[in-house]
C-alpha cells in the first residue's frame, strides 16, 4: 500500500492533471490526497461553490482533500508555500507525490511545482502533470487510465464552474488528450508524466520466481531464427 | 513475472549499464535475457577471451545471453540490425527493454540504441542505460542497487581482459557513479536510466485496500499543523 | 500563390504528418506537391496496392505526386537520397517545406528528415511533422485544420492496407491527436509543426493601412482603464 | 489588417527586440502597440529624459504607445503585471503578441515575458524576441529586415541617453547581429524570434486558385531528372 | 594573478559546489573570495556556530569571506540581492564567478544564481557548480581537483553541524562524485561545471614559440601511417 | 605549448569555424594542425584548386595541414574515419580539438563531428565550432578574436572558389557573426564554440602568488559598502 500525495494549485487541476492515476491508485489499494493550494477565489465561480465542487470530486476519487489555505494568483514559491506543503507531505508520509509541470503560464502553477520540489527533496518519486496551461512537456512516463477515464471525467464534472465556463476546462479536450498520450504509450488512453526523479520499485509482481535452464543452449536457437543475420 | 530483455553493443555493456538493475529483476522473479550484439572483435582481447567473458558474466547475473553475431565497431542502425533486436525480443516475449542512451561518441553504442527504438516500437517500457562513452544524459528514473552492487561488480570483474586493459572499465569508478547515482535517488548506491517511454504498472502493492475515513474531517486537522499559514 | 512540398518516406506519411494543412494550402490557392520517398515495399500490402492507395490520396488532397523510387526501409541520409528531395525541390520551386520530425523511431523517417534538411539548406521555410512513431517533439508552429480534418481523414483511408493492418494508423487516434494540439493551440483542430526556419512574409492582409491618430493621447485612456496599476 | 502588440520592460528593450517587425508590420498595414512596462527609472538618463526618447521612437515606428507605469528594476511576474498586459491586449485586440526570451540575465525582462505568457493564454500568436542580455535563445522563426533596418536604427538613435551611455545599447552590434540572423534566415537582414505558440494563418496569397494537370503524367518526368535515382 | 568570486546562498554551499577549484586556484596565485548570502539561520545549527564553521572553512581555503547579511529561505532574484553580489563583485573586481546552478530544489539556490547571473551582465567569466539539491546538469567544464581533493573535504569537514545532521552534506557523496565526474573528465577527480559564458584566455603557455617547418611535406607522411584510408 | 589540432569536412570549414582561434593558439606559441577530411570534389571549384587554396589558408595560419582523403559528400561516421581522426590525433600528440558542431545539415558536418568525437574518447578538451550549415547552436564558450579576425579573413580569402560561388561563404557574413558572438562574450570579435568536455588548465597565470591579509576583517568593510543591505 502506497501512501500518493497530489498537489494542484487551483480546484479542479489535480484532476485534469493526475485524476485518472489517482483513480488507478485507489483501485490498486494505495491511499491518496489531494493538496489543492488555493481557493480558486478568482472564479468563474464563487469561492464557497468551488469549495463544494472540490469535496464533490475528492469523493468521487476516493480522496483526502486537504486545503492548503493560500489565495488564487498570489502562489509564491517561498518558506510558506514549501512549509504548506511539507506539513501534508510528512502527515501522510506521501511516497509518491504528483504536482504541475513547471513550465506553465499561470505564476500560481509555477509556484506549486517549485515548492513541491523543495518539499519533496528527500523524496523519490515525484512526478510532473500536464496542465492545459503547460507550454513546454516532454513526457516520458505514462499511466494506463482506460479502465479509469470514466471516473476521471466524473471528477472533472463536479468542476460544474469550471465546465460551463473556463476555456480551459473541456471534457472533450481531456478525451482527446487521454487519447493521444494512450497512442504515445502503446495503450489506449492514458495520462502522461515527466518524472522528476522516480526510482522504481522492483518487488515481484509474482511471488514464484522462474526456473532458468541452460542459457547457452538457447542462444544458438534463438539467433537461429534469424535468417537475416550475417555469418559470425 | 517480468521477462526483461537488456541491449548491448559489446561484452560488458550491458553489466556496466545495468547490472545492478538486472540482478534486482532476478530477485523478483523476472526472468532476464542479455543480447550482446556483437563479439567485441577489436579487443582488448581475444574474441574467444571475450565470448567466455560475456558467459561467465551472464551465468553470474543468471540470465540468459543471446549473441547478436554482428561485428564490433560494424554495427548499423539499419533493418540488419533491427531485425536482430526484434527477433529476440519476439522469441522471449520482454515487457521491459534496457538499451544505450543515443548521445554516446561510439558508433556502435548509437546504433544499438536507434535499432532496439525501432524494434521496440511498440513496446512501453524502454529505458536507456549509461555507457562510460555517453555524452549527455539526464537520467530521471532509477534502480536501487544496494544489494546488488557485489554482484554487478562480480559480472564486471568476469570481463577480465576489458578491466585490465580499458581506460573505460574501472570497478573504482563504476561504484563512484552507483554512489553518485544513489545520492540523486536519495538512496545509497542506483544506477540511473531515461525513459524513451515507460508505462507505470500499478498493479496493488499489498492486497488489502486501505479503509478511509471521513476525509474532510481530517482536512482541519492537517492544515491546522501549518502554524505558519495565513488566514483563508 | 505558393508551392508546398512535403516529404514521406512511405506512403500514407505525408498524409498523416500534414494531410490537413496540405489541404488547406491547396483552398488558400497553393500548388501541393507530394514527394514520396520509397514504394512501402515492406508492407503490410503489396507495393502494387500501396501505389494504387497514395495515387487515390494525393487526387483526395488535389496534389501533385512524385515518387522517389527509394526501397522501403532503407532509406539513408546521403548524397543519392539528397539528390531525389533536391530534384524535385527545384522542379516545384519549392518555397515551403514539409518533412518527419528528427527524432523517429523509425531509420526512414529520420533519413529523410537529414536529407531534406541538406537539400532545403538555402530554402527558409522548412517545417517538421509529427509521426506516430515520432519520440520527441516540441511544436511551436500550428495550422488551423478545423475546416480540412474530414479532406485529412479521406486521404488516410484511401490507404486502407494501413489503416487495416497497421497498429500506427489509427484515425481515432488522427482525430484526437488533431483535438489535443488544437486546444493547445487555442483553437479546435489542429496539425503541429516544429520549425527548422521560419520566415514569416508579412505581406498586407488586407489593402488600406490603418489611419492612426493621436498615439500619446491614447496612452492614458488605455492605462486610466487599468484601475489596479500603481501610482507612478 | 493585424493588431500587433509588443511588450518591453524598459524604454529601448521593444526596438532592440523588434524595431525591424513592427515596421514591416506597418507597412503590411497592421497597427502596432508597444506596452513599456517601466519608466527605466534606474537610467543611464532621467526618467523624463527616457519617457520623451521613447515617445519619439513610437513615433518613428508610427506606433501607439502605452506605459505600462511600473517600476524598473521591481517588475515581477504577479498578478499585477499580469494585469497590465491584459489591459493593453483586450483594448486592442491584439492577435499578435512579441515579449522579451525568458532566459534573460535581467530580473525585469524575465518577468515581463511570464507575466505576457500568462496574459495571452488564450491567444495564438505569441513570439519572444531577443535581448543584449539573453542568455539562452534558439530562434527558429524570422521577419526579413531588410527593407527596416534603417528605420529601426533611427528608432534606436531615439534613446540617446542609452546609446551614449549603456555598453548594452551598440547600433554596430544591432547591424551585426541583424546580418548574423539574416544568414541564418537566408535572407539579407533579420530580426529572430521562438514562437511561444505561432497558429500560421494560410489565407490565399494571391486570389486565382492554380489550375492543376495529370499528376500522375508529372511523376516519371520529375522523377527521370535524377539520372543517379537507383532502379525501382 | 586572477581575482575569483564564489557565491553560495548558505555556509557549506561553496565547499560542496567549487571547493575543490578554489584550492585550486589559490595554488596558481589567484585571489578568491566567497560571498556566503546568508547566516543559513534555518539550521541545522545556530547561526553563530555556522558562522564560525564558515569562518574556519574559508581559511581552510586561504579565501576570504564576505557574508551577504540576507537570511536563510527568504533570497530573492530581486534588485536587493543584484546590489549584493555587485557590491562585493567590483570591490574584488572579479573576473571569474562561480555560482550554484539554475535548476535546484531550494529556492535560495536558484535567487543566488539569477542575482548573480544580473549582477555580472557585463562579465565573460561565470560557471554553475552543483549542489545536492540541483535537479537537472549537463557539466561541460571541469577543474581537476585530484591534488585538492583533501582540501575540499577538510573545508567541508569545517561544517560540522552540517556533516552530522544533514542528509544532504555527505563526504563519502562528494568522493563518489568527485571521482564520477573526473572519469566524465578522463581525469581522476574532478568538478563539474556548466558555463553561463567562458572566454578562455589564449595566453602563452610557455614563452618560446614553437618552430614550424614544411607543413605540406608532413602531410604525406601523416597520412600514409592510415594503412586504412582509401586511396584519394 | 598546447597542440591543438583543427578537424574539418571540406577545405574552407575550419577557417570558417575556428580561424580566428587558431591564429590565436599561433599567437600564444602554440602548434596547430589541420586535418581536412575530404578534398571538396563536388565544388564549386576543381580538386586541384581547393588544394591549392587550402594550403594558402593552411601557410595564412602558419598551420600544419594534412588531408583525410575522403571524398565530398561521402563521409560517413564509421570506423573508417574514425582511424583517420586518430592517426592524426597521436601523430601530432592533440591536447586540444576543434571540430563541426553535430547538428547540422550537411551530412558530412555530421559525420565529422561524430567520428572526431569517437576518436577523442580518451581527451579532455574538446569543443565543437559552428559552420553557416548549422542548425541548433548554444555556444558558452568564447575566443576573443579581435586581434585574430584579419589574418581569419584572409585564411578565408584563399578559398576563392567558393568566396566566389558559394552563398554559404559570405567574408560580410562572417564579420557580422564575429561582432555577434562578441558582444554575446562582452568582447568585440569572438567565435564561439560550445564545449563536449573542456578540463580547464588552472596553471599560475602570474608567478607570485598573491599576499593575503585578514580575511574576516575585510567582510565588514566590503558589506558596509553596500547601504542597501537589510540588518541581520
């Protein structure tokens, strides 16, 4: 059981962003929180409904919601921002933690990713998501969401502010790009990660290990086959 | 069960690039295969010195080798060789492929890595391994090797005529950089790797899923730790 | 009126890196040229219906069609390849370029990306196209395809033998990927593009230039609507 | 007819960056705005001084001009720069946008390019102009000088109080670095920029569609130019 | 005789970052001066301890030290910071700066290297070091630092309260990472760096010019040791 | 006395690319060498006379030179020309190379640089320079040239053939680049060249070392200096 630590800087991002993984997470047995920053106090939408749409949507994730108090467009990536964050990090003992890539227009974005990353630096598994803001991604790592893409815009629904009126925020675009990074990762929608630094478990994901049988014996076989190979 | 196939251009790539990693898929229960591409003909020593080498190493790391039957310092990124790649790949069915990263002053190393990109190509779990001979690498994930560094060092030490007469195989250096790897991981000794494209298998870490509770209760609770937040 | 060349190492390339913004060459009143590299020879299809395929989509995209007589997968960046691009570069007179991103998986389509480069070296608009087999790719420029999507996926399904047997051709995957970069370029679909050159003709968009009056006395009223600046 | 909009930090930063465009975009028609976010209060020169070069220079460019009445040297990338741009680009409609690079060594010129980036978040035509100061920049995007270089020079001449006494403000080295970009362009004189994101509008160039013949007829002749094509 | 200015935004950052090139350049008679930003009041340690293990490392280096007065966690790239740097920058008249690099997980790290980056606008000497905290560097300068090594870490042991109780200050790390970067270096041990800008001074090395004699004659014989070229 | 040996594709590229440096090398006494791959068979201009000119340009510099005997257009970075660069290479004892920068369009400028990168696997001072054929280009590192650009111009003027007919060798051009790349290195002429590794000699640039008094007395002094320091 992982302990996953999402952090976005307005409601509704770490859903855009990470919704469908979160998803994948919970249905994998792991706990999973999500740090939302701000208030979104600058709308579309009021500060109480947007609040109301968050805690609708960290339901239907299966999700701790945990505010962290500060105020839309004045995100700073100081001591404040890092101690918001490391407070959340240390009280759930996150090992996984997904937060906005760093290269966004949006200053609030920016200032989510650079305390995360000061929060986190004795971690290491940190991931970077995509937001519609983001200008420059180079994803590498990718989740499978196909079974999860469902709940994923059922979380993006609550957002009914952010739906009706955000240019941002389509449902279709979010299909759309599940889709494309899915082709990207040979699957057939996923979410797409850049990953700060991750090291990968490697625990048997079947406990008994493989009987090996002679290994020089099968290399003349295998190279055998082929054909097309020049002579040794 | 994984089956883990590692690319090389010569006798010791693949022990110096990824070792490590390869002795952790063993010990949980992956099964691993070494393609060695070609017989490391130009030296330092022998190709029959070389072959014995390459098996030896591999019987320590208990993998399977496959010999690529092409010729050192020969090697194309053309169909020749992808088909090499692609045919043992087919035949022991890797989810999981390691190769050179592309940015390397050997040719042989730069195309090893654009032919296993080819073979590869509709694969999602392709990491590209550090050579002494790269030249540019960021490396974003990473394996804890910290209990198989001996048995990296024991498969480099088999390529005795390589460790006694290459400038760029020195078992000094290959724990400096596992150390230095590590510290990045924040680990204690890693190898590093960067993914071309990786899909994160979430499949339940420990089978019970955890029990949540009343998740906006604990919202107050968290937040109110942060003495140094300001007022919402 | 302009002439655009775009270049594909096989058939069906062209149309899915550019299909869209080809068609839309051709409404603005461009001559298209189509300049495929080799016959596809490597199937899946014979070489015979590959022929027949792109013949049907270059007449769905009103373009021209020239083949460059090269064998499917062997493809290299030398001086013949050059020589092919080159020849027709100057039959056309050509003045923009479309060609594969650098960075493929697929040694064709890098080849040809290196051999366009050389044979448009003192050409200054060459632009590079996405392939589903593309590894890395950061667009900047963007064609609006919201009119030409419908023309775009005519011209993919003449290739049917790909799109039957083809895990790369997928035009769902077309569509989505045209909905992802069209939000990320703020508008509906979209085809993305990484310039190599770029130079932008600023020639008159429409005849009368603009009457301007009083520039200075202008600044205050724009800056007066500012309410939240600061006293200067 | 485009409405143009640039944006500079300091007076002298937008005719540095790209004097050459906006005259060529005058000549093409479109109106141009140039935003100074400062008054450059830290001098060389005086604060009035500066305000009346600038005023002079707009009027060289036949450009409005507004002052953004901010502070040099304490521009940050807030919510209040933010909304200075906004203010300028809704009062004028701006569908073109041009800002300093982000890597910039001055804290001014960093700032005023995020908070523009955030402000044209819904727009499609952004591009980043370089600095004397601009530490790392990949231009792949151009505007032919040629025929303005002149007229930039004399906008520059305007800001006397730099010219005589910045090492930063150098005409020779405008002319150099023009002729530098050009050849790069290959075109005479050029000003660089990197799209942020650049949607190219393909409206006809000249009214009369081309009529088009067999393409197919077209193929063996083009094709039996390049005597040294292998055989197919 | 150089005059070399190392900035680092806490005690111990310089020793980790460069410490072995400043032994290094005080042994070829250069100056060196470290201007520590801050007390690093955050800890571990009290500020007056820090102080005085500052104080014992910088003589350890035979450097001198100036603090910057600015307080732990709170540097900002702002005019405040510039003046600093710039301060101490033309009172040692500094030709040669060393800084932390760009990309860092602390905030303070990365304010250090934009102010100083601002601050030597005018100057053609400055290189990034690395420190634990950096998250992405591709070193292209190093500085042997085998006959330093000791030095290095003798400074570094000078910062005792760091040694015991940051996971971040680890002299086993800076040995692995000396000896990592001196094999990318093919020397022995070494520091990374990745130059902002670097004018290497083409400066004799030794006074007497070297005697040429009848370069066309020692082509043929050069070239015919190649047994291997083709014929011409 | 360094030996510094120069690797271009075709007579004219390292007049081009690093002229200017190597007449400074000559200046500071010491020996450089010129390898010239091929003899520039495809022109414009006879073999014999780019022979011809070459060795002009080779005495001009007071170079040795030594022709790689490959042909035009056909330089591939295989082992072949790896030896070439190698048999040079120990021949003339090279501690420092020059060589084309890797992204470039002209697949020879490619190959060259490969190869010489290959070859030079074992040195430290290695720096790419950049040809009119490059594509991406980020020099950080400079050589001040401007008691250097005559004799550059004039090494360049030997190759009247293609100072004549071709568009890539521009005398206007290289002037213009060289002011460019200066102001970049705050200098007046410079060429720039972006580093593979460059271990950085720190020998005594001045015999006596410099005398140093009480370090901690001048921190206070140098602080005070700067009024604008907040209290600590």
């Amino acid at each position: 059981m992982r302990s996953v630590l999402a952090v976005g800087a307005h409601p509704d991002d770490i859903e855009l962003g990470c919704g469908g993984a979160l998803s994948a997470h919970r249905a994998a047995g792991d706990t999973v929180t999500m740090l939302v920053l701000t208030g979104g106090q600058n709308g579309p939408g009021s500060c109480l409904e947007r609040r109301r749409e968050q805690e609708r949507a960290a339901r239907v994730l299966d999700a701790v919601l945990v505010w962290g108090r500060l105020v839309d467009c004045t995100v700073a990536p100081d001591a404040a921002t890092v101690t918001v964050v490391e407070t959340v990090l240390r009280s759930v003992a996150a090992d996984i933690v997904y937060v906005h890539a760093p290269d966004d227009s949006h200053q609030d974005h920016r200032a989510a990713a650079a305390a995360t990353l000061a929060a986190t630096r004795h971690g290491n598994r940190i991931l970077h998501y995509r937001s519609p803001s983001t200008t420059q991604f180079n994803p590498t790592m990718y989740v499978d969401i196909s079974a999860h893409l469902d709940r994923k815009l059922d979380a993006i629904a609550c957002h009914r502010t952010q739906v009706d009126a955000s240019a941002m925020v389509d449902p279709e675009v979010v299909v759309a790009s599940a889709r494309h990074f899915g082709a990207q990762a040979r699957t057939r929608y996923a979410e797409a990660f850049a990953p700060v630094r991750f090291v990968w478990d490697l625990r048997p994901v079947q406990s008994a290990p493989s009987a090996r049988a002679a290994a020089v014996a099968e290399v003349t076989e295998v190279a055998a086959l082929a054909g097309q190979l020049p002579p040794w």
